[in-house]
C-alpha cells in the first residue's frame, strides 16, 4: 500500500510536469532516436528481480522524455492530438476501476455512463427518439468492422450460423479515398477485397454519387449483391466529407446498408456552424464516430452507432450462460452488442469530458479547429513557393512546398516526382530535428503535406512556425532538389 501511494503521489507530479511542456514552444514535440539508439538509452529487458518505487519512476521518466509529445501543438501528424484534462482523468480512474464493460454487475456505474453517451451521440445523428443504441469499440477500424458484419448479416440472415452463400457475391461499395480499413473489414468478413468498388471521387475528394450508381447496376448486373455502402466523413487524408443526402438516396433505392465512416469528422454533428457538412447523415443505418479526434479524448475512444436497436446483438450474441446471468438489471449488459468479451471502459473518459465541457464547449473546439485549418489553408496559399493542392472541407490541408530549383520546372511526371521526393525529404528532416511533426500521403499519386488542425491551443503563430520549418529544411536539400533562401526569423525554436 505504501509503493501504491507513493506511485501514485510521484506520478501526479510527473504528470503535471509533463502536461506542462504541453504549452511550452520551446519543448520539442520529439526528441527523435532510432530504434537502435533507444534499445541503447534504455534499460528495456524485463528483470529477473523486482526493482523499487523509485526505479519504475525512472522508467517513466525515460519513457516520457523519448516518446512523442502528442498534446503539443506541433504535433499535426496525425488526425488526433490536443490534451483534454478531464478525459485525462477519466483515463486514470479507469485504470483504478480495472473492469470490464460486458455486464452491469462488474461495471454499473459505467454501463451507464456508456448508454447515456450513446443515447446523446445518437441524437446528434438525428435518429428519432426510439431509434438507435451504440457501443465504444477499440478504434475505427472496429467501428467500420462491426458495422460491415451487422450488414453482412442483414443481408444473408443465414450467415450468422451457416456462413456466406457462395452462389451470391456480396459487394462493398466506398470512394477511392475511403480508409483501408474498409477493405480490411471485407477480407475479415469473408467477402474478400476484391469484392470493394471503389467509387471516383472529385476534385474536393468526395464520392461521385452518379458514379456510385454506376458501379451499383454494374454489380447488379454481373449477378452480384450489392448490399453496403460506406461514406466517409471526412476522408483521411484530404479531409473530404463524402455527399450523405445523395449517397443515402441512392443507398435506399438500392436496399444497401448505408454505413457512415466519420470517424474523423462525426465531431462536427456537435457544431451548428459545420454539421451541414453531414447533412443527410440521419439516413445512415451506421456511424463510426471518433471523439478521440476532434473532441481531443485520450485514445481509444470511438463509437459505433447503430440505428436499428437490437442488430449488433443479433449480430454479436453467443449466448454464453457463464457470464450473462438471467436477473432485473440483465438487459444493461453490454457484452452482446460487440466483437469483443473483455473491453476497456472507454466511457468514463468521454462522460467526464462531456460534463466539463458540456455540448457547447466540444461544439467551440471543434469550430477553433476548423478556424484554424482554414488559417492554414489561407497561409499555404498565400505563401510564394506553397501550393494547396485540394480545396479543404475539414481541418486538414494538403499542399506542396517546392525549393527554389523546381520552380521554373513545367507541370508533368518529372516535377512531380521531384516535389514528391522534396516533399519526404524535407518532413523527413523536420520529423528529425524534432520542433513539429507532420505527416505526409499520397495525394493524385504525389506524396504531399497533411496538416491537421487537430489541437484547439495551436495558434496562427503554430502555423507559421511549421510553414518557416518547411522552408528552413528545403534550404538544406542538395542543389539538384533546388535551394530556397533561408527565411528571415527560420532559426525560431530550432535546437
Ligand atoms: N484512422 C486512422 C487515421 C490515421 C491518421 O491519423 O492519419
């Protein structure tokens, strides 16, 4: 008990100190080292004998100082970020809960933390009052798998039991720039990935809904049974939201499961100002919802929501006696609406988050996000040498920076080529001097910046910081990828 308490007291401390580097510009958001060079620093083989309070508080010491610092505002790597305090303390109380969310006996309090949230979550969609229930999953990925299996069995109610009827082909349908999990869930479903069309999408990156017909009577035509249609909103990379009215009215007429992957940009049903970019998402038979994205909850936390109340038990249940027990509070029990029998309480986080911050205050982050991403595309687009490559509907910017050398260089295969190699090299110089971190993808078949507005405190200076490193690093390319003037101001927070 005493280690316990002392762990716990040391640990606050750590903690704060930590959360405080958070707001500090001058903390670096990485202090990057090879694989190599980490097994050297640190003492990572597990040991025959116990060490003591303090050398575990060693460890974390060491675990802090070399891992990425993902609450900084240099940190736009990747579609999460930002530090929310009180999901934070949800975290922790869930580790010194240490229970499983399958039945009301072992997690009351919780379950119905976890029924409230969906509840609330599902009236943000738009569902009527006596539609829709939902489950937390680990991640998207589940989100989207869970969904596509529920649709599988709707679609062949024999599959559950006998599996799939090899005389009918089932066939998927999302945009060609939806997530790879997608395509991941058909080959875990038994469909196989050939059986995902992926449907064209347009200058923004939004599926072509005349396009989506197209490929819908073709398989139609070939003897196939067209049956789930996946629209993305937003898209993960060019942050595209997918046209929910149109494709929901082609998903009806067709009889096709209409599931929305909004894992990134669900948030937005939270503001008035943006929600019309879902316009049309109360048509979904499903939505993935990440509030461990724009809402800044500390991993995982993601939604599944299911309109149609008692599918994903349909789906899920194994009847196991053992532990779902007959009695007045069995019908709380989550456990059959999933994939999963033991999983994390991913509620308490959320709930303690929403209590703090309320509708409104998750609806003004999710605004300063957006704020800031078009921030981020004004900046790009004004800057000589940057090119914004699609026009932004959510809080990611894609561009290009091009070295002085490939200015003069026409449009074709060659220039793209060597603004695709600047482009990694360049982020690959940044990620290593460790001031911020951002990614790039593959963007109309030239590697590209992504930048996500994915932390409410980044500021218009934040912004310009990254921008001036992207400059500062061209500048140290050899000649051939062509140098750019040094900026004035560039050596700002650089170690
Ligand atoms: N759903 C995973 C997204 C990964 C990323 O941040 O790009």
């Amino acid at each position: 008990m005493r280690d316990t308490e002392f762990l716990i007291q040391e640990a606050a401390k750590l903690a704060t100190a930590y959360v405080a580097g958070h707001f500090d510009r001058q903390e670096p958001v990485v202090r990057v080292a090879s694989a190599a060079e980490l097994a050297e620093r640190l003492d990572l083989q597990p040991p025959r004998t116990g060490r003591s309070a303090e050398s575990l508080l060693e460890d974390v010491r060491s675990t802090l100082h070399y891992s990425v610092r993902t609450g900084h505002p240099g940190f736009c790597n990747q579609l999460f970020g930002d530090h929310d305090a009180a999901g934070l303390l949800g975290e922790w109380m869930t580790a010194l809960l240490n229970t499983s969310m399958y039945t009301f006996e072992v997690a009351p309090v919780v379950t119905l933390m976890e029924l409230a949230l969906m509840r609330h979550m599902c009236g943000f969609v738009g569902w009527p009052e006596d539609e829709g229930e939902g489950i937390l999953s680990p991640g998207g990925s589940i989100a989207n798998l869970m969904a596509l299996l529920a649709a599988r069995n709707r679609a062949q109610p024999d599959a559950k039991e006998r599996g799939l009827d090899p005389g009918r082909r089932l066939v998927v349908l999302m945009s060609a720039e939806a997530h790879y999990s997608v395509e991941r869930a058909a080959s875990v479903a038994g469909l196989g990935t050939e059986a995902v069309r992926k449907v064209e999408v347009d200058a923004v990156g939004r599926m072509s809904p005349e396009a989506l017909e197209a490929a819908v009577v073709q398989a139609r035509a070939s003897g196939e049974q067209p049956f789930f249609l996946c629209a993305t909103a937003s898209t993960t990379v060019a942050g595209a939201f997918d046209p929910l009215e149109s494709l929901g009215e082609i998903a009806a007429r067709h009889g096709l499961w209409f599931h929305v992957d909004a894992a990134c940009g669900g948030s937005v049903l939270l503001s008035a100002k943006h929600r019309g970019l879902m316009r049309g998402v109360e048509r979904a038979d499903s939505v993935a919802w990440n509030p461990h994205k724009m809402m800044g909850i500390p991993l995982t936390c993601s939604a599944l929501l299911v309109r149609e109340r008692g599918r994903l038990a349909a789906t899920n249940a194994m009847g196991a006696d053992y532990l779902f027990h007959q009695g007045s509070d069995a019908r709380y029990d989550l456990g059959d609406l999933t994939l999963q029998c033991g999983r994390r309480v991913d509620a308490l986080k959320l709930w303690l988050s929403w209590r703090a911050q309320g509708d409104e205050g998750h609806a003004r982050r999710v605004e300063r996000l957006f704020t800031l991403a078009g921030t981020m595309r004004d900046l790009v687009e004004a800057r000589e040498g940057f090119e914004l490559l699609r026009e932004p509907e959510g809080c990611n910017t894609c561009f290009h920076y091009l070295p002085v050398g490939l200015r003069g260089m026409e449009p074709g295969p060659a220039r793209s080529r060597a603004v695709g190699e600047a482009t990694v090299a360049i982020r690959e110089r940044m990620r290593a001097a460790g001031r911020v971190l951002v990614n790039y993808a593959t963007l109309d078949g030239v590697p590209a910046f992504r930048h996500v507005a994915n932390n409410h405190r980044t500021t218009p200076e934040d912004l310009g910081f990254l921008l001036d490193e992207i400059e500062r690093h061209a500048a140290t390319l050899p000649a051939a990828a062509g140098r750019a003037p040094v900026p004035a101001g560039a050596a700002r927070r650089s170690s």
